[in-house]
C-alpha cells in the first residue's frame, strides 16, 4: 500500500476515534485531565500592529516594534507581539482591487510570509516562516502571535495543491459556497475529514513556527462558524503547542458563550474599536461609549481561560498607516477618554493589546498603558460587575484578593457630573479603611460616602480596602 494511502486510514481512523472518545459519556480520565488545562490564565497583554500598520508591516519595524515592547511595556507584564492581517500579501497596498493582489503560498497551498518584506524568512533557499523571527521573539522573553483568516486560500483551491501529508486536495476542503463576506482570500472549509486535516496542517506549521497566538478572523460574528471554531480547537490540540485561540470578530453573540469558551481563549465581543468616542449608531467602527453595554453583558462569563476581548487600544500614534479614519494621527481620544478606555477594560478583565506605534510612545502612553494599579485590577480581579446605570452614569465594582475592591465611576455624557452617594449603593461597606485613586495614585479620606465631580467622558478608578 502507498504510504501516502495509508496515512491517509490512519488519520480518518483517529478522526473516528476522536470523535467517539468526544461524545458524552464516554471521555477517558487522561483526556478530562487535559480539558482542565487552562491556557491564558490571565488576560494576555501585548501588542498587535493593525492599528499603526494595517496590512503592511515588514520585519524590520516590527523588529522595531518588538525592542520597544521589550524595553517599555514588558516589565509591566506586556508579553504578545502579533503581526496582523497580510503578512502573506505581496502587494497589500492594492487590497482595496483584490483582483490584483498577489500571495506567497508553500506546496500545499498555506500563506507563508513574504520574503521582500520578511527576509528572515528565507534560508537556504526555501521559505522557513516565521521560525527565525519567532525564535528571536522568543530570545526576548516574549510570546509571538499572527493573524489569519478563516478557510483556505482561493489561489490554493484553484490550482488544487495537496493536503500536506494526506491524499486530500485543497477543493477536498473547500467550501466554495461559503466565502468570508469581506474578505477576497480564503473559502471556508468543509465539515469533514478533508476539512479537518486542512487546519491539522495549518496548525502543524504554525507549531513548527513557534507560533503562541492565533488571531482568526471572519469565524465570531458575521458569520459565526462553529465547525471551524471546533476543528481549529482540535488541530491546536493535535499540534502539542499552547497557542491562544482568539477569534474575531464581533460582535459574538451571548448565546454561543458555553461553546467559545470552551473552544478559544478570547472572542471579541464588539465590532472593531477605534479612537473615537462614540459611533452614533454606526455598527463600524465603534467607539469607547459604545463598549459598555457589551462589556455589562460579557462579564458574568469571565474567568481563567475564557476572556471576552473588548479590542485594541488605539492610543498613542496610529501611524504610519492606520487602516481606519483620516490617515497618520496621534490618537483622537482624549486624555480622558483613554483613561475611561483603559478602565473599562479593566474592570471587565478584558485583554489588553495596545495598537500604538510602539516605537513612537511618549510618556504620557507609557504611564497610561503601565499603570500599575489598572494592570491589577486587570490582571487580578476574580470577579467583576456592572452595578449601575444611571443616566450618564455607569458604576462598575470588582473583587480583588485580600478583601479588596475596585470601584469605576464614570461619566458617558458631554457635560461635567457631580456624585455624592453612600458606598452602600454600589454594595460596598460603608466603612472603608484605605481608599486611592490608581490613576493619580493620591491617598483619598476614606468615608462612608463617595463624592466627586467628574468631567465629560472620564472616570475615577478607585482600589478600596
């Protein structure tokens, strides 16, 4: 018999196999050992390069980029550094005429990266990767991520290139009824075998890779996949590596909370944020007054593990080509609005992924993005809630260890808001001993009561023991 005939039985036999060690009932003790397993135990912090770079990143200012991780964020706990969508365009600069772009693609028909714009890549005459330039992340002491987009390459179904280590061909997978509605790449991927063994493959090289972060796009909301979501979990199971699942984008809807949390690590629960304030009913993109709504729903789901991602933080500079709004620019939020941003993520536990050009951050960026006291509440809350909504304003709380708490004010509307109220009407106790600000870091008079004047789209962050 032909090898290539024989793997093939073997991997529809573990295929079955897997399938029947799955159903109800009947999991094996060394399997529900491994269900336990939490990946991501806290909400991942990093760096992704869509917002400052859309599709047009090159090794070098992410090298760049990266350094800058190192140097200013990573002490604080800042560890992903994700290249995002079209690391394997040749021309991504014509994605608005997807009729002429161009892609790098290996024998079995998978994007690789391309070597003009990642020479790293290149070794010996063949296309490694990201094997080097992930080992160099590595050398950092940091954890690489990239991006992709559901399915398979429409050039790879054209030509029908082979499966990588199986009989299958790429049209075996495809589901060419299924396209990503906005994106011109990729087919979806069919239920079955064929399917299965495509992100078998996929998973097996970014393995190889060294790839710690999966970013897939098209599969949360708009349309939401659920098969693809399942075989992505199991190809990541079958490859033996760690690799955070986050899917995007959203919004994901609240009734598939049980299967994205038992299937990923992050989903996003909002359509893409920019630095804007408020959308005015446009669903894209949405502004930081939009994501409190979807943050008070999202967060009795939250735990070690499952973290409802709220999106990027587009602080600092958005440049040189941010894919959203009018051309290079320092961030349209202001001071204010990027401390409530930065709040709100917080007391959902959100992950936090900065967008800036890591490379241009100033002071106030960094001391916004390190706060030791937010980065706590983030990091450390073990469970957190929404307890008002009062016209303008929007209180949240959070349980921190040692019988602490962190209490959110903050104020949605265009005009300044005075507060004096009992702690008792965010159930809290009324007879705090310490109190702070963990944006000032001011020591505040501890009292049963909770007076302040907040301005328009701001908030004050307080730690309460």
């Amino acid at each position: 018999m032909k090898s290539g005939k024989l793997f093939q039985l073997r991997y529809l036999a573990a295929v079955l196999l897997t399938f029947l060690l799955c159903s109800p009932g009947i999991l094996t003790a060394q399997q529900t050992g491994a269900s336990k397993k939490i990946i991501a135990p806290t909400p991942p912090l990093g760096w992704n390069s869509w917002d400052s770079y859309g599709m047009r990143i090159n090794e070098q200012q992410f090298r760049d980029n990266v350094e800058a991780l190192h140097a200013k964020l990573q002490p604080s706990g800042y560890k992903y550094a994700v290249i995002d969508e079209g690391w394997y365009m040749v021309n991504p600069e014509d994605r608005p005429k997807p009729e002429l772009l161009k892609y790098a693609l290996d024998d079995y028909g998978r994007f690789i990266p391309v070597t003009d714009r990642f020479p790293s890549a290149l070794r010996d005459g063949n296309n490694k990767g990201f094997e080097q330039l992930t080992s160099w992340v590595h050398s950092q002491g940091l954890k690489f991520g990239i991006h992709i987009i559901r399915g398979i390459p429409r050039e790879s179904v054209a030509r029908n290139l082979p499966i990588e280590g199986t009989n299958f061909k790429a049209q075996d997978a495809a589901d060419q009824s299924d396209p990503c509605p906005w994106d011109p790449t990729s087919w979806g991927i069919k239920d079955n075998a064929a399917g299965q063994a495509w992100y078998d493959s996929l998973l097996r090289q970014y393995a190889r890779w060294g790839v710690d972060l999966l970013k897939v796009d098209c599969i949360s909301d708009h349309p939401y996949k659920a098969n693809e979501i399942r075989q992505l979990h199991l190809a990541i199971q079958r490859s033996g590596r760690d690799i955070v699942l986050s899917l995007s984008p959203g919004p994901t809807q609240l009734s598939h909370q049980a299967e994205v949390g038992e299937l990923a690590q992050m989903w996003r629960i909002s359509n893409d944020i920019w630095d804007m304030w408020d959308s005015h009913n446009r669903p894209y993109p949405i502004g930081i007054k939009n994501q409190f709504e979807n943050a008070a729903r999202w967060a009795p789901y939250v735990k070690p593990g499952n973290w409802p991602d709220a999106d990027m933080l587009p602080v600092g500079e958005l440049r040189p080509f941010p894919d959203v709004g009018p051309g290079p620019r320092h961030t349209n939020l202001t001071p204010d609005e990027q401390r409530t941003q930065l709040s709100l993520w917080a007391m959902v536990r959100s992950p936090l992924i900065a967008g800036a050009n890591l490379t241009l951050l100033d002071k106030d960026t960094v001391s916004l993005l390190t706060n030791a006291g937010m980065l706590r509440i983030d990091q450390t809350a073990t469970a957190s809630r929404q307890v008002l909504h009062e016209g303008d304003l929007v209180v949240w709380t959070a349980d921190l260890p040692g019988n602490q708490h962190a209490l959110a004010l903050f104020n949605l509307g265009d005009k300044s808001m005075a507060v004096d109220r009992p702690l008792t009407d965010f159930a809290l106790k009324a007879d705090p001993r310490k109190l702070w600000n963990v944006w000032t870091g001011e020591h505040l008079q501890p009292g049963a009561r909770m007076s302040a004047t907040l301005d328009p789209h701001a908030c004050l962050l307080l730690t309460i023991e």
